[in-house]
C-alpha cells in the first residue's frame, strides 16, 4: 500500500505578497541570544558535582 504525496500549497496575491514581506522583516533583523543565564546554571551544576 503506498502513501499518497500531498502537493505543497503555493500563496498567491495578498498572501504571498505579505509573507514576502514578513519574511523579509524577519530576514533583516538582527537578533543575538543570550546563554549567560543557562550558562550559570550549567556552571552551577557542574560545580556541585565537583567537575568543574
């Protein structure tokens, strides 16, 4: 028994003409993460268990 493929659905007019643009928002945003706070519970973490 085989699988039937489903097609992928294709955005046309407004649709596409504003995921585009949402899209390029996103892409031109500059973003960092900050790690500082999983970072101290990690070093929390490996100090306790004495290997750090």
């Amino acid at each position: 028994m085989a699988i039937a493929i489903k097609s992928i659905p294709t955005l046309r007019g407004n649709d596409a003409e504003r995921f585009f643009e949402a899209a390029k928002k996103v892409e031109t945003k500059s973003t960092t993460v900050n790690f500082k706070k999983q970072a101290n519970i990690a070093r929390a973490i490996l100090s306790k268990a004495k290997m750090l």
